[in-house]
C-alpha cells in the first residue's frame, strides 16, 4: 500500500517542523553545501569579529544600533543558537525543544508567545519589547510590517549545517559572544568527526538509514537535501535523493513504501507528529502494510522514533549534535 499516493503532509506538520513547507529556490543548493560540508568536518572554529552589521547565508542584511539584550524566537533555530552563545531568549515559540534535557530543562520559565506557526501573537511578541525577532523566511513574512515599525525582523532561511554554523556565527557577532561561538561550533565539528571515525571503524558507515516524518497516515522522507538527512549522509550511507517535493527542513521529499523497500534501510528513524494522546505513531501506523514489513530495517527490529525536538525543529549546532549522539548510539552493534 502506498501511503503517499493520495495524501499530502498536512499543514500542522509543516508548522510544527517550523518549515515554510516549500523546496529551496535553488535546486542545486543543496547539493552544493553537503560537498562543501564533507570538508568542514576537521575544521578549527575560531571566533568571529564583534559587528552589528552582518549578512546571513542567504544574503540578508542585518544592522542593528546597538547589542540585542532582548531576542524574541519565532524559530528554533534561534533558541538553539542562543543557549549555544550562553544567552536566553526574552520569549520563545519552541516550548518543546527548550524543555529537552539539552536545554534548558522543564521548568526553563522562558514566556512562550501564543498563535499558531505563522501567525504568532503581534501584540505579545511587542511586549517583550524585543530589540531583535528572529524568525523563518516562508512563513514570518505577515509578521513583519507590524513588528519592523518598533523591532528588528531577521527572517532566517537553513538549509544544511553548514547554514547553521553561519547563522550561529551571525548572531555571534550581534552579539558579541565569539568565544562561545568558538566554542560551541568547534564541539560540533568535533562531535561530527568522532562519528565519522568511529562508523568508518565500525563499519557504520556502510550502514543505510533513513528518516521518515508525519501524521496521520502521510508522510515524507528526509532526503539528503534536508538539514538531518543531510548531516546523516556525512556519517553513513544516505541514498535519498532530494525529490525537490518540499516539506520537512526544505529537503522533505515523497516515497512510496514500495520505494522505500526498493533502497531497503537498515536502520529507520521516524518521527511521529501527534497532537492529542489518540494519535498513533508511524510505527503503529504502518504495523500492518505488508510492504513495510518486508524492509529489513523493520524485519531486524532496528525502527527507532525519535525526539522531535531537536530532530524534527531545532535545526542548530545543538540540536544537530543530540541526532548525531542518537543516531549512533541507535546504530551500534
């Protein structure tokens, strides 16, 4: 049974995935920065420059009158970014990510703005009287004209890692924080090139995962063009061409089982959006399709969900870290 053929991802997944829910404007970007990202495993982070005005991956300038004190998260992304520099944001959306024991905890007390994705609370994100509102291009657009007449907008647009160390890098020098910039993107570089070492030694890295994301009977999977899937190809075997179809972290991308079984995962991730405790995860979704249970991955019990958290939003250095530590521990033999 092909669950793809007639269903698509519904929005609150892509809401939830903090996604614009559409595929990069340039369709051999992807490719180009996971080459490039191959290189930048053994790399020494030093710190960058203090500025208060810089120009983000995607070529968007920023230029604030003084340090931000005050940032408002509309995107994980920042939250990740700013705990990684040793900083708090004044208000977040990610209520989720920020209660992971990577963070901050449960009881973190960061206030978390109202609305749905998209379309947050105006007036409380003006409450805050933020200095900075960082949030996802694709889907803060509407935000903007309200919040620019009191705020700085920075709508920010990830799409590898190689992304993320530059937006990190950014906010570090906003805010001048090099040193924890240093800090926080060599950890990463050295947790990527210890599971590079350690799946080449292994025998990991002939391993074949893959990623599966939705709700409801949908879903995608995480090709090699999205943030995880892209990360993941780093470390193992990653076939999954990015389809260009849209969805989850800009390299969501439409399967059918039967093409799933046909590239035959040993080990598979899911990630299981559920809104109510009625909703059933993918593993029970798909426990009867006799497709499914033909992968090997599903034959050897090696079918793992995992945290959506950092897995599915938090898009930083941290969160990339938590799947990198999940994804190998997951994996050993």
């Amino acid at each position: 049974m092909n669950l793809r053929s007639s269903l698509a991802v519904p929005a609150t997944v892509c809401a939830l995935a903090l996604t614009a829910c559409s595929a990069p404007d340039d369709g051999q970007a992807a490719e180009d920065t996971s080459e490039a990202s191959v290189r930048a495993a053994g790399l020494t982070a030093e710190p960058v420059e203090a500025s208060l005005s810089i120009t983000d991956p995607r070529g968007t300038a920023v230029e604030l009158d003084a340090v931000p004190e005050r940032v408002v998260c509309l995107v994980a992304l920042c939250d990740d970014i700013l705990l990684e520099l040793g900083l708090e944001p004044a208000a977040s959306t990610s209520a989720n990510l920020l209660a992971h024991p990577a963070y901050l905890g449960e009881d973190h007390g960061v206030p978390i703005i109202p609305g749905g994705f998209g379309g947050e609370d105006v007036e409380e994100i003006l409450r805050q009287e933020p200095d900075l509102v960082i949030g996802l291009a694709g889907s803060h657009e509407g935000l903007v004209p309200a919040l620019s007449e009191t705020t700085t907008v920075w709508l920010t647009d990830s799409r590898s890692w190689n992304d993320s160390v530059e937006y990190l890098r950014n906010v570090a020098a906003l805010t001048d924080r090099g040193q924890e910039q240093a800090a926080a993107e060599q950890a990463f570089y050295d947790t990527l090139a210890q599971a590079q070492a350690t799946a080449a030694e292994t025998g990991r890295d002939e391993l074949t995962p893959i990623v599966i994301y939705g709700s409801d009977g949908s879903f995608q999977v995480d090709s090699r063009g999205s943030i995880v899937g892209g990360l993941l190809g780093e470390i193992f075997d990653y076939p999954w061409e990015d389809r260009a179809t849209g969805g989850h972290q800009a390299g969501g991308s439409d399967y059918s089982m039967e093409e799933i079984l046909a590239g035959d995962p040993d080990v598979i991730f899911l990630e299981s959006f559920t809104f109510s405790p009625e909703d059933t995860t993918l593993s029970e979704q798909f426990a009867e399709d006799p497709v499914w249970n033909r992968i090997t991955a599903v034959r050897n019990g090696d079918v793992h969900e995992v945290d959506l958290a950092p897995w599915a939003t938090g898009r930083g250095t941290r969160a990339l870290t938590v799947v990198i530590e999940d994804a190998m521990e997951l994996t050993q033999r």
